[in-house]
C-alpha cells in the first residue's frame, strides 16, 4: 500500500516536471497566441509638452546666501518676549534681561553685548548666537525711536470701548525653571549653590514653595527670606531634551570633566553625572567614549544622544 502512495507521488511529480518544461521552452508561442487572441486596443495617446509657467529654480550665491541666513535671525533690537523665548536657551527670565538692558543701555551696537546683560555667560551665548543678529544701527534706532514717539503724541488715544490687553513680566526669577546662570543673577547664589538648587529641583520633581529651598546644602532659612523678594514659584515642568539641543554644544574631554560642567549638557542627569565620575574612579582613565556603555545609569538611547559630546584624550 506504501509501495503504491509513493508511486503516484512521484509520477505526479513527473507530471508537474514535464508541464513546467513545456511552459518554459515554448513561453514564446503561448505569449503570441494570447495576445492575437486580444481585441484591439487603441494606440496609446502621446503625452503632450506641458506647458510650465514657473520659472526654475536659481542656484543662490554666497552672497545671497548669507544674506538670505541673516535676513531669517532675530534682530536683538526689536525682538519682543514673546520671540526671544523661541530660541533654545533663552528663557522667559533671561528674556526679560535681555529687554531690560536695552531699555537702559540703549540699542545693541552687536550681538557680542548679550555678554553684560546679567546672566548670560559665553556658554550660554555661543548656545543661540547663530539664531540672533544685530540689524541696524544704533542711529537709525534713535531716529527711529524718536519718530515713533512723535508719532504717540499725534496719535487719538484708543475709543473707551476697546480694551488694551498689556502683557507684565516679572523681574523675579523661577526656581523651577530657570537654568544656572539666570539663577547666578540673584544676589546670594553663586555657581554651586545654583547647581545644588537644580539638581535638588530634577531630583524631587520640582520645588513646592520657596521656603523648601532650606532643603538645599548650604540654603539656611535665614538665607532663603533674603533670596524670596528675587524668586518667584511656577508649576514645574520637567525638562525634555531633543536632538537639536547638543547642535552646538561643544565635545568634552571624559577624563578631565568635572560634576559642574557634565551637569550642563543635555541628557546629563544627576545620576549619570555622578555614575561617569564614579566610574572613572573605579576604573581609571576611559579608553574610548564607547566606555560610557559599560556604565548600567546609561542605556542605549541615552549613549547615541551624548556620544558626540564627548572625547578622550
């Protein structure tokens, strides 16, 4: 009966063989007899020239590349809050320093200025310089100005019905948000301080109340009722770092950093922080940037967002 079963397999097979021959050595024929058998179609319609008004596209010179880039930074001397808090690293309090320095100091004469305004310091400056310009000059400004104020006195004030809305920004700072170097503007808090004040805030998701700052090492409650009438308290939001932030960030020796400066790169918790100095002191010199893996505090993701900006040496 196996004998059998086993016969009509393989004659089937045979059969399956020789179909597939046949096929193969006479497509030719078969494809022919199919299509005489097809109606006739049409002949296909020409596709005609379309007509096409734009213009095409002119490749720019550097000097209209440059000007094109200039054209789209933001002008520190007429830049209002509202736009200067779209750039990455400027926050509404160094925003608001930022306006206040101009309005006491007069126009920018160039974007190298930002360094008096207090708070900002060349890390901080070399983060957005490319996104900000100086666009005219201080002359212009003043007439501009001036225009401007003749042009108040002339104008009717507003009909009674319509009502002004007046955006008002505080001079204090947040401790929720602010970053190291808006909260080293305060009288009282130095770098250190600043530092403790926001790995204490990462690490407990936020301050509640400003008296909680006596949480901080070295923030007596004495201390803390002189700091109040300069902060202010808004609802924390957690910090979510993206890609485009290490864009200008420049790369770091691994074997020589400190606790300060890793602190102030993105995706650099308090835990990894303090886990790549840890591991530099268990291990010795890192051999390669690829050693930050062996650290379990830093998982894959986190490795191909810091790895470029970091080297060894």
């Amino acid at each position: 009966m196996k004998f059998f079963k086993y016969k009509i397999l393989v004659i089937g097979l045979i059969i399956v063989i020789i179909v597939n021959l046949y096929l193969i050595f006479n497509f030719e024929k078969l494809r022919e007899k199919i299509l005489a058998d097809q109606p006739n179609l049409p002949p296909p319609r020409k596709i005609q020239n379309i007509k096409n008004d734009h213009l095409p596209l002119v490749e720019l010179n550097e000097k209209e590349k440059q000007e094109f880039i200039e054209s789209m930074k933001l002008d520190l001397n007429t830049a209002v809050i509202d736009e200067l808090v779209k750039i990455s690293g400027i926050g509404p309090g160094t925003a608001k320093k930022i306006i206040k320095y101009r309005k006491e100091n007069g126009p920018f004469k160039s974007i190298e200025d930002l360094l008096n305004v207090p708070g900002i310091g060349e890390t901080k400056f070399n983060s957005f310089k490319e996104y900000i310009t100086v666009r005219k000059s201080a002359t212009e400004l003043e007439e501009t100005e001036k225009k401007e104020q003749e042009e108040k006195k002339i104008t009717a004030p507003p009909p009674p019905n319509q009502k002004k809305i007046k955006m008002v920004y505080s001079d204090k700072v947040d401790i929720n948000s602010a970053d190291l170097e808006e909260l080293m503007s305060v009288e009282g808090i130095g770098k250190n301080m600043a530092q403790r004040i926001i790995d204490y805030r990462e690490i407990n998701n936020g301050f509640k109340t400003i008296e909680e700052l006596s949480n901080v090492k070295g923030i007596s409650s004495a201390r803390v009722e002189k700091l109040k009438p300069h902060l202010e308290l808004k609802p924390y939001k957690k910090k979510i770092w993206k890609p485009s932030d290490i864009a200008n960030i420049e790369p770091m020796n691994l074997n020589t950093c400190n606790y300060l400066e890793l602190r102030q790169l993105p995706y650099i918790s308090v835990e990894i922080a303090n886990a790549i100095l840890e591991f530099r002191k268990k291990h010795g010199k890192f051999n390669s940037v690829n050693d930050l893996r062996k650290i379990k505090e830093i998982d894959y993701t986190t490795f191909t967002h810091i790895k470029k900006m970091f080297f060894v040496y």
